[in-house]
C-alpha cells in the first residue's frame, strides 16, 4: 500500500478526476508525479512519459520554469507547445503553510495540438484549487509526521550509542517496542565521513532517507553521521550495498567505515567504535579505497592500534632508515611494491610498468644501500611493516599540518 493510498492523497485525486471528467496529476517541485489518477483520454505523451517514469521529461519542466509556476500562488494556465506534443495545462499550486509542495495539474481543452475547444472552465479550475488546498493539508500532515519520526529514529540511534550503559538498554527495548526494528542485535553499523559538510549534507541527509526503512537507523550531522543496520538487517551485504549507495549518491569525496557484525546488548555502540575507526583509516590513507572494512586493513590494523604519538619514523626498522637515508624514494616504492607482490618479480613488473632487467637493477640497488638480503623472510617482514608504518607516518604528518 502505497503513502498516496494511506493518507488520502489518491482518494482526493481520483474523487475530483471522477467529477470533472479529466485526468488529474500531482506533481512535486522537482516535476516527480506525486498521485495521478486515471486518464479521461485527455493525456498527452508527455503526461504518459510522466506517469510511467515518475518524473516530467526535461522540456516540461523548462516550459513550466519559462513560465514561473513555482512562484505562482493561485490557479493558471499553461500554453501549449506543439513543437514536443505538450498539451496546454491548468496548474494550481499545491502549498500549505507557507510551503510549497508541488503543482495539480489538468489537461486543458484549447490548445495547438488536436484543436478541441475544450477549455477547463473557472467553475472547475476553483473546485480543483479547493482540492489543491486539501491535498498540500494531507503533505503537510505526512511532512510533520516523517519530520517527527525523523526525529525519533535520530533520538534512538543516538541512545544505542551513548556511553551510558542504562541509556543504550533502554533505546534497545524501545527499538524493539516501537517496531523500529525485530531485535537491537546484531548490529552493523557503518560510520560516514564527508569531506566538505557545508556542501555534502544535504545530499547525506536524502541518502538518510532513502536507507530508512525497518531496521535501520541514521544518525549524525555535520562531518561524521552513523547508520545502523539492526536485526534481521544487520547483513553484510546489505551493509556493503548501504555503503555503496551513500558513496554513489553524495557528490564529492566520502569514506565509509563498515563495522563488523556484533551481538549483545553494546552490539550497536562496539560496531560503530570499529566503523569509526576504519572511517579514520579511509581517510588517512586513501589507497584503502571509498568503502573500508577490517578485512581490507592488513597491517594497518596493527598499526593503527598505535597510540598516535608513537606513529613516527622513529619506529621504521634499521634497514628502512638505510634505504632512506639515500634519498631513494622510488627504490622505496619499488620496494613496497615487490613486497605487496610477495616477491613475484613478473608481477611487480608488471605493476609498476619496467622491464624485469630493469627491476633487478633496483632490487640489487636496494639490497645494498639498505644492507639486506630479500631472499630472508624476516627481514622482507620487517621491510614491509616499514614501507607500510612509511605511509601511515607520511598521513598523519599531512592530517596534522
């Protein structure tokens, strides 16, 4: 059952579309269809695009702009525009409250393209702003109900968090109560971090809304905000299908954090912890990627468990500093990179584009200014913990400054 059903919405529409004999469209402010009801045979195609698609074909919506409907307060009409097959239209604005919700629209009789004089006549065009005014009633109605949900489900993911043992019981009882969701547990939380909050919240705050469903919670503002994924839909897919959404839908740079799956009464509050962590990671170090969960750490894990002022290059072992100290800073990334390649010469090659003679030349090179010998696992172990400890090292000095 659809919200237009529920709250009347479509009951209103098709009531007046059976007295006038026409069809009746209600559109947003952004030309996406609200409720219509069924056609008379008055339609044009581009009220069949509209209905089909959910949303007004682009010309449409700049005829309607050239014509200054959403700044209009009272009923009028729209001319023809033979040149896309649009027929002529009575609009009557849709708002309540000082808001404007959208636009109900009529076929209009007269127009260029099948030259029925047919003109909506004012009798009608009054009875459908009467209806106009109850439909932006029955908007604004839903409006302060989600805004109130909204609210409550803000409230609820705030408590599951809270560091007050008490506080976070409650808000599970009350997520299970309510119907928020069938259990507080498991949880999977994920931790959103944007770049640019000025810019990003807005469209942060619709991917919000488009993820609240049962069983999921949103909350935060500015630079940081948390969902989470409780119950039944605390799945790890689900969670990372979530994550790509929100990276999808926000302009701009955005990292995800993706807690594990964590049960018990903190199941919540733990999963968030580690899902801001890993945001913290992803925004450390990009080449983790947009989306981070544990498993795509590595040693970082061990790493990032550090206490931050110990993160220097103090730690680098003494082969490192050798390296270093030369000035060699591709030797080190070629390093790095046969290490990643665990020691597969055709594969790091191939990865930073020489040729194999050309890559020997460089592994020998550093073999002897660092004064190690590759072929001995624990010291290529204690290399690789290095270049990587390099990385995190080079981030931090970067975030602090």
């Amino acid at each position: 059952m659809t919200h237009a059903s529920v709250d009347g919405l479509q009951q209103a529409v098709d009531a007046l579309a059976a007295r006038l004999g026409r069809s009746v469209a209600v559109d947003d402010t952004h030309g996406r269809l609200v409720v219509a009801s069924r056609h008379f045979g008055d339609e044009d195609p581009l009220r069949t695009h509209a209905v089909l698609q959910r949303s007004s074909d682009p010309r449409v919506l700049a005829h309607f702009a050239a014509h200054g409907i959403h700044r209009w307060t009272a009923p009028g009409r729209i001319p023809a525009a033979p040149e896309f097959h649009f027929k002529a239209r009575v609009v009557c604005p849709v708002r309540a409250h000082g808001i404007p919700f959208g636009h109900l629209f009529l076929i209009d009789g007269i127009n260029e393209i099948d030259g029925i004089n047919g003109s909506v006549p004012d009798a009608e065009i009054d009875l459908a702003a009467g209806v106009a005014a109850e439909i932006a009633e029955l908007l604004h109605r839903r409006l302060v109900h989600r805004e109130r949900d909204h609210d409550r489900r803000d409230a609820l993911a705030r408590d599951l968090l809270a560091a007050d043992p008490d506080v976070r019981a409650a808000a599970a009882r009350a997520v299970v109560d309510e119907q928020v969701a069938d259990a507080a547990e498991p949880a999977i939380a994920l931790s959103v971090r944007l770049a640019d909050p000025a810019g990003q919240e807005a469209a942060l705050r619709r991917a919000g809304e488009e993820l609240a469903r049962r069983g999921v919670l949103v909350t935060g503002a500015g630079r940081q905000a948390t969902v989470l994924l409780l119950g039944a839909s605390a799945a790890v897919d689900a969670a990372r299908t979530a994550a790509a959404r929100i990276v999808d839908g926000i302009p701009g740079h955005v990292v995800v954090g993706l807690g594990s799956p964590a049960s018990g009464p903190d199941a919540a509050r733990r999963s968030a912890d580690e899902a801001r962590g890993l945001a913290e990671a992803a925004t450390l170090l990009p080449h983790l990627g947009d989306v981070v969960a544990p498993e795509d750490l590595g040693v970082y894990a061990v790493l990032l468990a550090l206490p931050r002022e110990a993160v220097s290059s103090a730690l680098y072992p003494p082969a490192l500093r050798r390296l270093l100290g030369h000035e060699t800073t591709d030797l080190v990334d070629t390093l790095e990179t046969y290490l990643d390649c665990c020691g597969d010469a055709t594969r790091t090659a191939a990865a930073l584009h020489v040729h194999r003679s050309t890559l020997y030349y460089r592994l020998g090179r550093i073999e002897s200014l660092a004064g190690v010998d590759l072929r001995d696992g624990e010291q290529r172990l204690a290399l690789h913990v290095g270049v990587k400890l390099r990385r995190l090292v080079g981030a931090a000095e970067r975030s602090s400054g």
